[in-house]
C-alpha cells in the first residue's frame, strides 16, 4: 500500500516510523517532510495547498492518505479527497472547527455540559477590556483562531492581559478571542482514535508547553513529553470516559459531527474536578513522538478500521515499557529564531530516536530550519530512565546554541 502522510513536523516522522513497522505498507511519501523524514520515507515538495496534495495523491497513485497538522483539516483536506473517491485519515473540515475555532469548541462544551472552564467570547477590544477589568487576574486569553499552539495566554497581571487582547483583537483582518477562568493543577493530554461511532483511547502523555523550565515562560507548541502518565485516578479515567468522551460522542451525533480520526482533549486536572482545556482534531505534537512508539497494534490497521467505522473490532495493544521526548529548539523559539544552524548528531543507543521536527540538508549537512528542531526521544523500562537516557542523548547533540528545558518529567506523576 501507497501511503502519504502530510506535513513537515516531529508527529509526521513519528507517525510514519510507526507506520514502517507495517508490512502492508509498501512505500511512504511525505509532503513536504524534512530532512530526518527524508531517511525513512520519500518528500515530496509541495506549497502544501489542499489542490496540491491532492494532485500529489493522484501521481504517486497513494491508497491511504494520513494528515499531520491540523491546518489542513481546518481548510477541508478530508472532504476534498473524499470527495474524489481517495482515501483519508483525520476528520473532515466540520469536525475540524472543534481546534479550528474556540469559540466553536467552547459552545459546543458548553451545549453538551461537558465539564469546562466558564468563558466568554469576544469580538470587540473595548468590551474584552472591560471584561477583563470585572473578572480579574488570572485569567486566561485565547486566540479564537488557530496559533500554532501560540494562541494562548495565561495571565497574571492585567497588563499581560490587556496586551494578549489587543494583539488578537486589534489585528488587521479583525480577530476573536475567548476569555476563561484560569484553572490550576495539571494538564494530561487524552488522545483516542474515533471512527464516527465508537472510540480507541491511546496512553495519557504530558506535555511541557511553557519555553522555560519551572513551567516559565511564553506558550510553544510543546517542550517535551512523558507517556504514559498516571495523573487520573480510576475514577477520574472513568468520569472522563462517562461525563466528557461519551458526552461528547453523543454530541457529535446530535450536531451532525461526523467525527473521524484523532481527537487530542487537552485536560485540566485539579484537586476537585478534571475539565477540558481544548479539543485538538489530530495527533499531539510532541504527544505522538511518545504515544506511538508504545503503540503495539499495526497502525496502519488502526488507520483502516478508523475510516471504514470499524473500531470496534480491534483492540489496541501497548508495551509496558515508557518513553520520553526532549525537544531542542532554536535559539529565540518561540519568538524570533536563529535559522540554518549546523547539527551533528553522533551514533546513539538504540533506545534513543532522534525525531526531526525543523531540519533539512545544506551542502550535504544537516541544518535547523525550524523553532522547535529535534525531538530526542527514548524508549526504557521505566520512565525515570527513559529521561535520564533521553537527556544523556541531548547532551551528546553538537547543536550549538540550542534550547531545551532540563525538566522534562519532573512533575509530580502520581493521582492527584
Ligand atoms: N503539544 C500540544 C499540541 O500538539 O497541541
């Protein structure tokens, strides 16, 4: 089987080292990739519009189409390959407004009473202000639209406050924002295959996403991640499985949501309740360097059973063993980087995978192009040794300048 996955990060080179291990999958193409997907699979260029990954789909005759970043299931890629007879992972573009638009996420919740911070929506930059100046700090500010995983602000004074408003709000082309109640205690990030019917959970994982050890500093698409991680007691599992993906499955069938592919619920847990954060219509990244290797069951057969609503028939497997992912970024990330840095990466223990996330090839060597550049992951018995390995690799990488936190895993990890 042909299969192409689409994007150019860590989660795609995740994803398609899983789906190596396939012996269905006769060849890989990736569009666009970088350059450490480029040793396991062939890239493709590609100016990455839906008009031209379909056309792409159509060359290289791909049988089975995998979508990495949610940008292109917001723009519809789903329903414009469906709708030329191609086969295709991820939901389609209605589902995808559930990540698409916060606002659309959070009346959705809020319809369905799945349990989630109280917020309002906002428009206007002088109604927001005044918003703020009722309610408070801490509070939280979220770009409506999609930001990369930048969109979010956790503010502890009015000032941080006010600016993240009126830079959404005061935007050109005009913006949207949701204002909620800041909620304290641990994110988990809850990641399932759905297949419009029934629904597949993977192990929890954690995410770093502050730029800065200590949880400090600006939001970035993610610093690094544990999994599996045991922060939901069995009652929480339980409750999150009854009060929030039950709810929202019957919710989905109510609205008309043909939901189909991964949903990433982004969970808030604190010493009284769990509520969800955010809805996500695809794989974490870097959940996915650290979910998918623990991931047993042929992924490709998941993939499969997800699009013809088949889920139910298979049973996803896990190993016992654990795994951590240390994302070395550029110098600057997540505000203005350094580009084109050289990266030497020696031979590593087997047990590490370096995942590339913003890397390609000048004059035959390795260079950084992206903010986020590596994703050092390792698979070890326990997850105390899956850091210490994980870090021992970081430490091995000759990439000058670059940042990483020197606290992944350092959370408490136990039910709170
Ligand atoms: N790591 C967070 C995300 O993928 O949105």
């Amino acid at each position: 089987m042909n299969v192409l996955v689409v994007g150019s990060g860590g989660r795609e080179h995740a994803i398609i080292l899983a789906l190596k291990k396939s012996k269905k999958v006769s060849e890989i193409f990736c569009a666009p990739g970088n350059a450490g997907i480029a040793e396991v699979a062939t890239c493709l260029t590609t100016d990455s519009s839906v008009s031209s990954l379909l056309a792409l789909a159509k060359e290289k005759a791909i049988d089975l189409t995998v979508v990495g970043p949610e940008v292109p299931l917001v723009a519809g890629i789903v329903d414009a390959f469906e709708a030329e007879g191609l086969r295709i992972f991820g939901p389609n573009k209605k589902a995808a407004q559930l990540e698409g638009s916060k606002v659309f996420c959070k009346s959705f919740l809020e319809r369905h009473q799945i349990p989630t911070a109280s917020h309002q929506s906002f428009t206007d930059t002088i109604l927001a202000l005044e918003h703020l100046e009722q309610v408070g700090v801490p509070i939280v500010v979220k770009d409506s639209n999609l930001a990369a995983g930048k969109g979010v602000t956790v503010a502890t004074d009015k000032e941080q406050a006010r600016a993240a408003i009126e830079n959404i709000l005061n935007a050109p082309e005009g913006g949207e924002l949701v204002i909620e109640d800041f909620l304290e205690g641990q994110e988990v990030s809850f990641l399932l295959f759905l297949d419009g019917q029934t629904y597949a959970p993977m192990l929890l994982a954690q995410d770093y996403k502050q730029a800065f050890d200590g949880d400090r500093g600006d939001m970035t698409g993610g610093m690094g991640t544990i999994a599996p991680v045991s922060l939901l007691s069995e009652s929480q599992y339980q409750y999150v499985c009854n009060d929030i993906i039950e709810k929202s499955l019957a919710g989905f069938k109510k609205d008309d949501i043909d939901y189909k592919g991964v949903l990433f619920i982004g969970l808030m847990v604190t010493d009284r309740d769990v509520k969800v954060l955010e809805f996500n219509c695809r794989f974490g990244d870097p959940e996915t360097q650290v979910v998918l290797p623990l991931l047993k069951t042929d992924l490709l057969d998941v993939f499969e059973a997800v699009i013809d609503s088949k889920l139910k028939d298979i049973r996803l497997e896990w190993s016992d063993d654990a795994a951590a992912c240390i994302v070395m970024a550029a110098p600057g990330y997540p505000g203005m980087y350094k580009k084109h840095i050289p990266i030497t990466i020696p031979n590593l223990p087997e047990k590490v995978t370096v995942i590339h996330a913003g890397t390609a090839k000048q004059d035959g060597h390795l260079v950084s192009t992206g903010g986020r550049v590596l994703g050092v992951t390792a698979v070890a018995k326990s997850l105390p040794e899956a850091i210490k390995i994980a870090y021992e690799a970081v430490a091995a990488i000759d990439f000058p300048e670059a940042h990483y936190r020197k606290d992944i895993g350092s959370r408490l990890n136990k039910p709170s």
